[in-house]
C-alpha cells in the first residue's frame, strides 16, 4: 500500500534523543528536516541535503521534539475535588484517604460518562503534545469495576495498569488482608486481559511492604509487568521492591535513602519523578540532580489525577522540574521524552530517528529550552501522532 511522504523542513532546533545524530544526549541538530512515510520518520538531517517528498511543511525555524511520553497518568475518574484542593491550599494536610472520594463518583458513573471524560483529558493532553500516555485503573476497587476501567482505557491506549492496590477499598476497610486477596485473585483475573502493567501504591495508609509484594507477584504471574508507586510520602520499601522485581518504573521517588538511589543507578528500573504531585500537595520535591549525578535514569510524567496533581501539561512538568528539582532543560526535556519511552519500555516513542514512530511536536519557540524559560505559555504549534498531524 503507498503512502504520502512529507518533509517537514525549516526546523530551527531539533531534538532527536539520538546522540548518534547531533550534539549532546538530546542529539540536537540545527538547520534540520524531517521526512515522514506513513506513520514512521524516514529520514533525519541536515535541511539543505534533505530528499524529496509528496507533501512539505515548513517549521519556519521552529523547534521540533518528539511527542512527550507520559508514563504515569490516572484518567478513568468521574467526579471533582475542587473543595479538598481548597481545602488543603488553605493549610489541611494530605494523606492518600482523598482517593476513596473519587472512588464513590467513580462506582456511581456509566461506562459513557467514564469514556467521555477520559477522552476530553486524552485530547486535552494531544493538543499539549503529549503522543504517548499511559492510564490507571483505580478508582473503582471493586472487580467489575476496576475491569471496566481498564477496557475503556484500552480503547486509548495499549498502556493500561491495573491498580486494584490504590488504597484499600472502603468496604475492605476492616479486613486489608481479605481485600489483598480480592485484588490477586479473582480482581487480577478479571483486570489482566485488559491490562499490560501491574502497579500498587507502597504507602503508609495505603499497602505495605509484603501486601505490595504480593500484589506485584500475583501481577507477573499472570504475565503482566510491574510498576510501583514508590516512596512518595514517607520513606519505605517502594524502591527497593520495585528494583527488586525488576520494575519498569518507581514512580515518585520523593524520599529516598542513598541505598535507594544507589539501587536505582544499579538497576534498568526508572525513576519516574511527578512533580505535578508535589506542586498541588504543597510537599517536598524529589531530587532529579541527586538521581542523575548517581547514574539513575529519570522520568517525568504528570500523574494527571483528580486529587494531588490535575495537570495534564508536560511542559509544566518539565518548567517545574528545571526551577524546583535541580535539573537541566535539557535532561528534563529528555526526560519528558526518551525517559517516559524507557519508563514504558518502549523504543520506537521519544526519539526522532529512521524507524521511529512519527510523533513530533512543534514549538511556537526557537528552542526545546522555552518549555521552561516560558512557564505556562502554550508553546504548541502543531503536534503529528504516528505521521497524522493531530494539532
């Protein structure tokens, strides 16, 4: 079947992830082109030696990226939390006991009503160029529940995570054990089909230590691959159990020991660090410099969720990660990308190089950089999702 060819030429700055192809770790190149077949990059390159092709977009000295990858979102909610985030912006603590407010409006929602919220924040996050997403169950914690979760995610997106361990379901509120039997038995039985990864929430006032590992393990048994929200609120066994079994991703990583740091230096699992979460908690940001500097790879992601981090925005993840975690604009724009792709274990998003997926994101800027020297200012000026201009 032929398909329509298109070089995308006149790009100012060029972030290919490649270093193979330009400078540094972003592989930048200047004065570049991109030639587009079908859904896959064709050719990178210099602008003056790029070939021909059926269809041209000039970037007018833009700058183009790859598509942001986030690799930790919870978007099958219904409901709003408008009043505890008021709340909490007015001195209350938090604590992880909010998430059961959703999961009331969550159980009382139709399928249709779940379905059009998650689309409204899958578009809202396109048109911010975000190409790649990865969505949560979670909301539900009962068995059917949480399996309509997942099979309205997986109309989205074939990053699904079940997370039947958020917090312990209200009617379970008296017997954690009978509900951790629930989650890795008949829940897990009827959630695996519909889902690729396993996560849980490793937290005080959530699941400890050997409810997660269990939870993680009945999860790979039933071939499906571990995640953990790890180490967020207090210090604990997160990491070390998300190293441990080889997860793809410890997701917060807020409070870590240095024996924590050095086991995710030592380890293919990523640090997925959400500064999202920390901005709408008012809590102490994790360290990205410490992470990098000991040799971890490091993720940003937004963990778009109706309680501790209603942002969708990359780009304000990554402004935030650059002033508040010590991170270069570079590194955080790496790790908005390539890191969100590793964090998924995927190798065709968050590059721009010859056999790539087509995610591009243009910027109404001259260089990757304005993502965080312009904080809040909406920098997209058009974004193609597997070749298909979206935006």
């Amino acid at each position: 079947m032929s398909t329509t060819t298109t070089l995308i030429t006149g790009i100012g700055s060029l972030v290919t992830n490649d270093p193979g192809q330009g400078a540094g770790p972003l592989g930048l190149l200047t004065d570049a082109a991109v030639v587009v077949d079908g859904g896959t990059v064709a050719w990178v390159g210099p602008a003056a030696q790029a070939p021909a092709a059926d269809e041209r977009f000039d970037a007018g000295g833009r700058a183009l990226l790859p598509g942001f990858v986030d690799s930790h979102a919870h978007l099958v909610f219904a409901g709003d939390r408008t009043a505890e985030f008021n709340a909490r912006m007015s001195g209350q603590a938090y604590s992880a006991g909010g998430i059961r407010t959703t999961v009331a409006a969550t159980r009382a929602a139709s399928d249709a009503e779940l379905e059009a919220n998650l689309a409204g924040f899958v578009r809202e996050a396109l048109r911010q160029g975000t190409t790649t997403i990865e969505c949560k169950s979670g909301y539900g914690l009962t068995v059917e529940d949480e399996a309509r979760a997942l099979r309205i995610a997986a109309g989205y997106t074939p990053e699904t995570t079940y997370l039947g361990a958020h917090v312990v379901a209200p009617e379970y509120a008296e017997d954690p054990a009978g509900y951790v039997e629930l989650v890795t038995g008949e829940m897990l039985d009827a959630c695996a089909p519909h889902a690729r990864w396993v996560d849980v929430f490793c937290e005080k006032g959530a699941f400890d230590g050997d409810q997660a590992r269990a939870v993680l393990t009945a999860g790979i048994e039933k071939g499906l691959t571990p995640r953990v929200h790890a180490n967020q609120l207090t210090y604990g066994p997160g990491v070390q159990l998300a190293v441990e079994l080889g997860a793809a991703s410890a997701d917060h990583c807020t409070h870590l020991t240095d024996e924590d740091v050095a086991a995710l230096a030592g380890a293919a699992t990523v640090a997925t660090l959400l500064p999202g979460a920390e901005f709408s908690t008012r809590a102490e940001y994790p360290s990205g410099r410490r992470l990098l500097d000991a040799g971890a790879v490091v993720a940003l992601s937004t963990d778009c969720n109706p309680g501790s981090s209603f942002t969708s925005s990359m780009a304000f993840c990554i402004a935030v990660a650059v002033r508040e975690m010590g991170m270069t604009p570079d590194e955080a724009v790496w790790a908005a990308t390539a890191g969100g792709a590793r964090a998924l274990r995927r190798s065709e998003v968050g590059t721009v190089a010859v056999g790539s997926r087509a995610d591009l994101l243009l910027l109404d800027a001259p260089s990757h950089v304005h993502l965080a020297y312009r904080p809040g200012v909406p920098l997209t000026a058009a974004v193609w999702r597997a070749g298909v201009r979206e935006v």
